[in-house]
C-alpha cells in the first residue's frame, strides 16, 4: 500500500496552535531580541541573517524552550527564557546557513538560499556572527549549566554534521549509523531547546532529564519525518526543494531500508544514482516507486510515530495541565506530516 503524504491532520495543526497560543507573548519577546542581535554596522550581516531568519519557519525550537520554561513554572524576571530561546533560534539558523553550503542547495524555507545571493564566504560567516550573538547571550542569562547544555550541543551538532558528511553516497551506512546522524544534527537542538527550561526555574535532575528526553526524541521523530517528505512531500513543506536528499546522495532511513530489501537490480541503480552521482530525469520517481514498493517510507513513519510515542511517555513525570497537553500536541503535529 502507498503511502499519503498529505497536510497535517486539523487536529495536530490545532496542538501546534496551542502550544503557540501559550507562549505567545514570550515569542513576541523572542523576535524582538532576535531583529535587536542582527543588528551590526557591517550592512551585509543584517541583511544575510535576515533574508533566512524573516523567510518564515515555525521557530519551534525557541518555542519548546519556552514551553519547558512555562511547563516548569520558570518566573525569572530577566527574561532569561527568552534570550535563552533566542540563541536556541540562532544556532539552529547558523546550521541552515552552513548547511546550505555544504549541500549546495539552492532554496531555504521556501526562497532563494542566501548562498544564492550572497555567496557561500558570506553565509558562513554570517552563521558564524550568529553563533557568537547566541553564546553572548547564553552568558548574559548566567546560568552555567544553561551555557553547558548548548554550548555541548553546539559541539554535537558539528559532529553529526561531519557524521553526514562522511556517510553521504556511502550505502553500507546502516541504521544505527543513520540514527547517530539524526541524534546528533537534529534531535540534539531540540534536546537541549527542551531541557534548559526546568534547568533555568531550578527543577530537579529528573525533570530535566525528562524535558531533555522529550526533546531528542521529538528531534528523531521531526527528521524522520523530514526524510519521508523528501521524497513525497512539496516544496511548501520541506522549504526546499523536494527529491534534495537524493540528488545530493544523502543516505536517509528510507534509503537503508530499500536498499538492504532490494534487488541486486535496484542496488545497481542506487549505486548509480547515489553513490555515482549519475541521475537522470526520471530517476526520482524511480526511487519512490523502489521505495514504496518496499515499504521504506512507511516503515519510516512508523519509526517516527514509535519515537513520538516516547516523547509523550517522557513527559509523563509533570502535572497535567495546558503545557503539558500542547507539547503533546507539538508531537502529534511533527509525525502527522506524513500518513
């Protein structure tokens, strides 16, 4: 059976909605900070940073760092949430602006790559700006175990940036080698995006583990996600342009699945399209079809829908309440993307 691949479900866009709806004034304060830290007397850092950061997004990492903040019963009066949610959103664009340029990719949440525009030099050192502008930050909020946790996941999320890199049209890459990939250039922002709120009001080490636990496992479930839409999805939704991952080689779980499922006949042509480099016009649909016919993409929702169930499972150690009910929400809106 084929897999659909359509918008989210009403009722996962309305948990997203919710928990957007609780931290909205916090957000609005998070937007401020982020058009204030821009700011720099060299014109072109502006207008690079801008050009990606005004282009849209949900900004659901900033929002997770709230949300775990609000969810913790945080009531610092320094506005430390929000610069901390602030550098959460910088890190996660100064990612955007490096990885565009090692995947040469053309288009970014829907527009032009600033690459494009500007040149590859200037959007890495504008993610670079950005990365300084989020650890100032980091250290105004004063918090040492706040500035550990993202600084750590700073160094990790270059680590599975490399671990992308070194597995990419490598087709003996296998699932646990996918999944470190994942944990560490995705799910890791999010694991410490969730985890510095009850860091930040104080909470015991078990409910920041929780929060934590909740973030790595909703950050797999998102990319996962991610890689089924890239092969079924629009534009719209992925921000870029769909079939990406399979021009530029990269080895997702649907990949390993098809692969170690197929024929002798369909390893040759994922050797040729991925691991040579050799694509020709209808070979995109050709990988869906192999895809589908394998059960990869499906068998990759699942995955998604089983790390999502985790992350609900980890938020089992808070209060019900409003929070708690939206981040759940937040978990039904990512892995709805696809079914």
């Amino acid at each position: 059976m084929a897999l659909s691949i359509e918008n989210p479900k009403p009722e996962a866009e309305a948990g997203l909605n919710d928990l957007v709806a609780l931290v909205a004034d916090g957000m609005a304060r998070v937007n401020t900070t982020i058009l204030s830290r821009t700011g720099s007397d060299v014109a072109m850092i502006p207008e690079v940073a801008n050009h990606l950061i005004a282009s849209g997004g949900k900004r659901l990492r900033p929002i997770l760092t709230l949300a775990c903040a609000k969810l913790c019963d945080y009531a610092g009066d320094t506005d430390g949430d929000v610069k901390l949610a602030a550098s959460v959103e910088f890190m996660h664009t100064a990612t955007l602006l490096h990885d565009d340029v090692v995947d040469e990719s053309d288009m970014r949440r829907g527009r032009v790559a600033a690459r494009i525009k500007w040149g590859n030099e200037a959007s890495v050192l504008v993610g670079d700006f950005l990365l300084g502008q989020a650890f100032r930050m980091m250290v105004e909020v004063g918090s040492l175990r706040a500035l550990d946790i993202l600084s750590a996941a700073a160094t990790v999320i270059a680590e599975g940036e490399v671990m992308q890199l070194t597995n990419a049209k490598n087709l003996e890459t296998d699932e646990a080698a996918y999944l470190a990939v994942i944990r560490g250039k995705t799910a890791e922002l999010f694991a410490a995006a969730c985890e510095v709120g009850p860091v930040l009001a104080g909470r015991p080490e078990a409910e920041q583990a929780a929060a934590r636990a909740y973030g790595m496992n909703l950050g797999i479930a998102f990319q996962l996600i991610d890689d089924v839409l890239d092969y079924g999805g629009t534009s719209a939704e992925l921000g870029k342009n769909v079939g990406d991952d399979f021009r530029e080689g990269k080895i997702t779980l649907p990949i390993v699945l098809a692969h170690r499922r197929g024929s002798e006949g369909e390893r040759g042509f994922w050797r040729r399209t991925l691991q040579q480099g050799e694509i020709r016009d209808d070979d995109l649909e050709t990988a869906l079809d192999l895809l589908q016919r394998h059960g990869a993409l499906e068998e990759t929702v699942a995955r998604a829908h089983h790390y999502g169930a985790q992350a609900r499972t980890a938020l089992d150690v808070f209060p019900d309440g409003p929070v708690r009910t939206a981040l759940i929400g937040a978990v039904e809106f990512c892995v709805a993307r696809a079914r």
